[in-house]
C-alpha cells in the first residue's frame, strides 16, 4: 500500500511539473542576426542574414512620429541600435534593451539643454490587454509586444543584436 501511495505522489509531482508553465523559452532555431522595426507599419522582423524568421505587430511610444529627442517626449527612437541587456525580471514580463541613447542622441539632448531620456525596451505587457493592438501606441517611447510573443522574442534575442528602427 505504501508502495503504491508513493508511486501516485511521484505521478501527481510529474503531472502537476508538466502543467507549469516558464516564461523561459528554449530556441534551436537560426540565429536572429538583425531585428528591424518599421514604425508606420507597426511591424517587426527577426532576420536571419536578410531571410524573415518572425514577424509581430507591435505598439510604440505613445507620440510615435519622429525620432526620439528627449525624456518624456513619447517617441520610440529611430536608427541603429543593438540589444544591450535582457532583462528577465520587467515590469512589463520580459524585456530586451535598446542601446540608446547613442553618442549622438545624448549630444543633441545636450545642445538643448535636455536629457535624451534612455531605459528603451523591447517589452511584453504584462497583462495589460487593452494596450495590445495594432495602432495602440502607449509606451513612454519603447516597443511592445503580446507576452507571449515576448517569451518567443526573450528566447530568440542576443546581447548585441543590431536594431533598426525606421519611421
């Protein structure tokens, strides 16, 4: 009997194992070489040496036409960047960074007096559905994406990745 209430503990500890659910991927696919974004489509691509992987919609910043000048000013930055950082403990689920500002991001904020702002991510939502959507633009100037989508994205990205962003 006590054989058989250890054997059906392990199955239930197997099972209840199975059902969990990691917001840590696992990617065995073609390296991601290039991640381009193309704000007025509200599109980004995952290439692998110029061949599409993956593609999402997305949400921007929440004054999304232009480049990004200064703090607070709602645009997603336009140029090219690389991933600088992933950031596993977000606030909105899983997060990559973009490398801005750039040197040349910081002196133009300076020549204004102002601060170019930074901290610009690829991010999830966090459950905040009612963001989501193509055209939805309410980030303070990063771009977003679906959780899900996030999980596949966090898996697929590398530290040093380059980023397009056009407008």
């Amino acid at each position: 009997m006590r054989f058989f209430q250890f054997f059906l503990v392990i199955v239930m500890a197997v099972g209840l194992a199975a059902c969990s659910s990691s917001k840590f991927k696992t990617y065995n696919g073609p390296e991601v070489t290039r991640i381009e974004v193309h704000k007025s489509a509200r599109q980004m691509y995952l290439l692998h040496h110029g061949r599409i992987l993956k593609t999402y919609d997305i949400g921007l910043g929440f004054a999304p036409a232009g480049h990004k000048q200064f703090e607070g000013d709602g645009r997603t930055p336009e140029g090219l960047y690389y991933i600088d950082r992933l950031n596993p403990n977000s606030r909105f689920h899983l997060s990559v960074g973009m490398s801005y500002p750039n040197p040349a991001d910081r002196d133009f904020a300076r020549a204004h007096g102002k601060s170019p702002g930074g901290d610009i991510f690829i991010h999830g939502e966090n459950g905040l559905k009612n963001n989501r959507g193509r055209g939805r633009d309410w980030t303070d100037g990063c771009i977003a994406v679906t959780d899900k989508e996030m999980e596949e994205i966090y898996s697929m990205l590398r530290v040093g990745t380059p980023i397009a962003v056009f407008p």
